[in-house]
C-alpha cells in the first residue's frame, strides 16, 4: 500500500520472477526442506556491480528473505575500505598498514581475483586488520564462526583472531599441504568484532604472504545465508575471465546465482547486443557448469540517463538482451526495467528523490525500494510454487 500510494509510477503488477515454474525449483526445494528443518542453510549468491556494492539493494533482500527464513549470519564481507572505495554503512573495516588491491574491473594489476571480486595482498608481519559488523533491523549478526577466503597453495602468514590485541579467538596456520581452498574457524562464543593479526611465518617458509579474498561470516542458527558480490564499474567479461573468482564460487555451495549486471555495458556507445550476449553466456555458463544443481536468476539494469540529460536507449536494450538470454536458456529473470516503470521513468524516481544525481545509481532509498520490491517477488514466486 505503501509503494502504491507514494510512487504511483512504480508498476506492482509487474512486479513478478519471470520464467521461474522449473528454472528456480532447485531452490524453492531447498526453501522448503528448510522450512521443514530438514536442513539448516539455504545460500544465495548476488554478483553485480556498483548497484550492489554499496549494499543497499541487496543488503535490504537480504533482511527480508531473513526475517522470513531465518538468519544464518551475515555472509560474505569484503574490506572494500581497505582496498580505497566505498564500503556497506553496516560493518567497518580498518587496518594498521597499506595493502596492495586489485577489483575485478581494474585490469592493470595482475593479482588474482577471488570470490569477493576483489584482492588484498599483505606480506608485513604485524599487520592488523579489524572488522566490526552491525545488527539490521532486528536482525542479530553476531558471528561464531568464520570463513576465511584465501590463496593458500603458498605458505602465507599465520592469521591471529582476537577479540582484543590481548586476547586470542583463534590462530590460523599455514598448512602443510597448501591447497586453494576456502578455511574455517569455529569460536567459542559469539562476537561482533575481530581483529586479524598476522603474525611472522616460519623461518622455512619462503617470502610468505597474505592474498585475501574476502571473509564469511556465521553463526549457529538456520536460515539464509546471503553472499553479495558487487564492484564498481564491473561487467559480465569481467568476472568471466578470473578463473579463481569463477572457480570459488564453488566454495559456497549456492543454491541461488543472481546476475546482476548490465548497466555498465550499455553505457558504453560501443555497445552491441550480439557481443553482450557472449560476455553474459561466457560467465553464465562457465559458473554454471561448476554448480551444476544451483538454480539461476537475472535481475535486469533499471532505467537510466546518460551524462545526466540524456536518455539512454541502450539500458533497455541491455535488459532484452539479458531477458532473451534468459528465456532461451529457460533461467528466471526479474524485470527491473519495466518495474521502475519504462523508458523515461528514471526521471518520476529522480523527482520523489530515488536516485543520485547522476540518474544512474540510485540512492539509499531508492535502492532499499527496489531491495523490497525484489524480496517481495521472490518470496511470492516461491509461496506461488508451494500451492502449486
């Protein structure tokens, strides 16, 4: 009632997960054996861009599948300040020393990308990294278990987790055999800070480091765990040619993929949709094949202007582009587009103050309002399923 009274331009009645009766059953299965307790984890996985990187969007879908399905933790947590760009307002993250970062959409560096889509690099014994995560809406996060994504096929610095620079949670240890993996601690107790310290390695091992990928964290309670990728500026050619990233999606077991891309690409005037259509199967494809059962859903880029003033055409043809992919390849798909309410509605959103001022990104409301509204349409395609 809300929606519809305060943004009349927003078309509820297309607000619907598209192609969804078998392309999503794998989840909605998962759902159910979960309301069932016959499980304790359902895992969603959202890769995007800037759209997501700041959490707003995701962050509030997040909050809503939780309080409908239960809270298994915050999920993934990437130091996006650590790397020198803007971070979720719900936790921080801070370090003692400068570390060299590489985002997936920043091709100059040759680090390896990881799951998060972004790579920390440290080689300073001594080097301390804290991260503090915030409650939401009634929703505890507090973690008693954390997992630490990292290249671990070299020797790297010991990891000391503490709850204070006295107090030790746990240690992490390079291992023997090294292996690329993900590697978990479990705690005694919950906690909603740690602070890293990563301490001198062995005097055998060889010019040791630290490459982190990124971090989960969990606790003990059943529900969804909900992994957001975002990255400034990031395309689907991009995720697709890191091998690591690609592979580690493997690591969290996910039963849901959304693929949240596109707006970057038809902002391009070099945009065509036969070359688009290869950059989406590319990473699509390859992501599929190493998570086989997990089910896929698409989220479309939403209207937008160019340079401010303009009106660019491309966002919809970007949003076609991805619902015939979709349709073709029988994966659901949320149409974004023509929710926001079509061609030109970028500027209804601008003036009830939606939107930043590019016209581009929206703000934190507006994307809260889009994160409802995606909740919204997952949870009624999913209780549709259940009557079915």
């Amino acid at each position: 009632m809300f929606i519809r009274k305060n943004y009349p331009f927003v078309k509820l009645d297309k607000n619907t997960i598209e192609n969804d009766s078998i392309s999503l059953n794998y989840f909605f299965q998962k759902l159910d054996s979960l309301q069932k307790k016959l499980i304790k984890k359902v895992v969603v996985l959202q890769i995007g861009d800037s759209h997501l990187q700041a959490d707003y969007f995701p962050g509030k879908t997040r909050v809503r599948l939780q309080q409908a399905f239960g809270n298994a933790g915050r999920g993934l947590v990437t130091p996006y300040k650590i790397a020198k760009t803007n971070e979720p307002d719900n936790y921080k993250s801070w370090s003692n020393k400068i570390w060299r970062a590489k985002r997936v959409a920043i091709e100059k560096d040759t680090l390896p990308v990881g799951l998060s889509g972004l790579t920390l690099f440290q080689n300073e014994p001594g080097t301390q990294l804290k991260i503090k995560i915030s409650n939401q809406e009634n929703l505890n996060y507090g973690f008693n278990k954390i997992s630490v994504l990292q290249d671990s096929r070299k020797p790297h610095l010991p990891i000391a987790f503490c709850d204070s620079l006295s107090c030790k949670m746990a240690v992490l240890e390079p291992k023997q055999q090294s292996t690329n993996q993900i590697e978990t601690i479990h705690l005694g107790q919950t906690y909603h800070e740690t602070t890293l310290i990563f301490e001198a390695a062995d005097s055998s091992a060889e010019n040791p480091y630290s490459l982190l990928y990124g971090f989960i964290f969990e606790n003990s309670d059943s529900g969804i765990l909900y992994h957001t990728v975002g990255i400034n500026g990031a395309e689907f050619r991009h995720y697709a040619k890191q091998e690591n990233f690609v592979q580690q999606t493997q690591w969290v077991k996910p039963d849901l993929i959304i693929f949240s891309m596109g707006t970057n690409e038809a902002f391009s005037p070099a945009f065509k949709k036969e070359d688009f259509l290869v950059q989406i199967d590319s990473l699509v494809s390859s992501i599929k094949k190493i998570n086989p059962h997990s089910s896929i859903l698409f989220t479309t880029p939403g209207d937008a202007m160019r340079r401010v003033k303009y009106k660019n055409p491309r966002n919809k043809i970007a949003g076609k582009t991805i619902i015939d992919y979709a349709t073709e390849k029988n994966y659901a798909y949320w149409n974004l587009f023509e929710i926001m309410g079509g061609y030109g509605s970028i500027q209804k959103w601008y003036a009830k103050k939606l939107t930043a001022k590019d016209k581009l990104h929206l703000n934190r409301r507006g994307y809260e309002l889009q994160g409802e509204l995606f909740a919204k349409a997952l949870i009624k395609a999913y209780l549709h399923q259940k009557k079915q």
